[in-house]
C-alpha cells in the first residue's frame, strides 16, 4: 500500500519568508509525528499529533513553529519567519496507534532550505 | 534529556564482511528500534526489540536488545553493496512516559561497502 508522502520534496526560501509543508500519512494511521533532521545527525522529535489533536508539542523549537491536522488525517507543518538555522530535512512518520510498539514509517522528507 | 550514543560513526568495509554496530545510552529503555536511511529518503525500520534479551533477525539483519537495557547491538552478515547507508538506532524519548510514540535517535552509524 501507500506509505506516508510529504510535499514538496524540496524547499528554497528566503529569510524571513513563510513555509508550509504537507504530510499524508498512511491510512488508517491515528498517530502522526514530525521530526527534523539536520546533516550528519539523526531526527529529533517536534510534534506528534493523536487524531486532531497536538498530544506532545515540547520539540517546536520556538512560537515560529505550529503544525495542524485538522480532520485527523493529512498534517500541515508551518513555519514563520523562517530563518538560516531551519535548513534541514523535516521527516513526517505515523503509526497505527500511539506507541504501536514504537514502529513508525517514515516519509521521504522535505528539504528546506533557507537563503 | 535521553541520548543515545552510537559507534563506530562510520565503517569502511569490503563486501562479504560482517558488520558490527552498537548503540548505548545512560538510562533505561523499554524499546530499541533499528532504522537504516538512504540518501534523500526517511529511516526505514529494521528491526523493533521490546524484551531484554531479545535477540531477533530479519534476513541478514540480526538484533539485540542488551540485558542491562542500557545498550543495543545490530549485526550485517555477508554485506553487500545495498547495505550502504546510515544506521540509526532509536528508543522512546520518555522512557515509562505518557508521550506514546515519541523517539529519541543516535547519531548514526555510517556503513560503506566497498565491491
């Protein structure tokens, strides 16, 4: 079956710019989590989402950062005023249920990029 | 918080070698799970360990879950060139936690197969 997709691949913006990046996870998946990942390091959790709802937010760096998943399916990550030090990979993943033995299926990944 | 730290960093090997990864923490985990990530895609889950002890396989894959709970290894028999990549061990962020599904990753191991 289909795995998690994000849109776009790959982001280029400019300092101060606004950004949306999109995440369908498999269906049937309850749980949906982000994650950066910046280079030669592994990913570090930002959100993670039960249904509609943020159930664990405390990895958003700062309030520039919000993530929505409005009818508890396909998540929008969004950032504001994006600066240099947001470059990195953003990886969505999901699971079955919360905890599902921990096994989350991850997607290929945004790659943004900030001028 | 938690961490994980992996090694080697990296390996070089020649094809038809068995590899050797290992991933140790300071605190307990319940859960160790083992991604490998290719270039330009998301970690894709190997293995999932859930029992002190466990040792499980998954073809030329095969995993530990160390006894003290504090450390996990992965072993490659008879690699080959398609083993290239990064291995990320990783384990819940919030171990005993109400966070469901929140990972903490290592900082990878990166495994280079020479034909």
């Amino acid at each position: 079956g289909a795995g998690v997709s994000q849109t776009p691949s790959n982001k280029v913006t400019e300092k101060g710019k606004y950004v949306e990046l999109r995440c369908d996870p498999i269906s049937g998946h309850t749980a949906l989590y982000w994650y950066r990942q910046s280079l030669g390091q592994g990913p570090e959790f930002l959100i993670y989402f039960q249904g509609t709802g943020a159930a664990d937010d405390s990895g958003l760096p700062n309030d520039r950062f919000f993530a929505v998943r409005p009818e508890g399916s396909v998540s929008t990550l969004k950032i504001q005023r994006t600066e240099r030090g947001d470059s990195a990979v953003y990886l969505c993943a999901s699971s079955l249920t919360p905890g599902a033995g921990y096994e989350q299926y991850f997607g290929p990944g945004t790659r943004l990029t900030v001028t | 918080g938690q961490q994980l730290n992996q090694s080697p960093q990296s390996m070089f090997i020649q094809e038809g070698e068995d590899v050797s990864m290992n991933c140790t923490s300071s605190s307990i985990f319940n859960t160790w799970l083992w991604y490998k990530q290719d270039p330009g895609e998301g970690p894709v889950l190997l293995i999932a360990l859930y029992k002190a002890g466990e040792l499980t396989s998954n073809g030329r894959l095969t995993a530990q879950f160390g006894i003290t709970r504090k450390d996990s290894f992965l072993n490659i028999s008879a690699s080959i060139p398609s083993d290239v990549g990064i291995y990320f061990c990783a384990g819940p962020a919030n171990a005993g936690g109400t966070s469901y599904g929140k990972l903490t990753f290592g900082q990878g191991t990166i495994l280079t197969v020479h034909p």
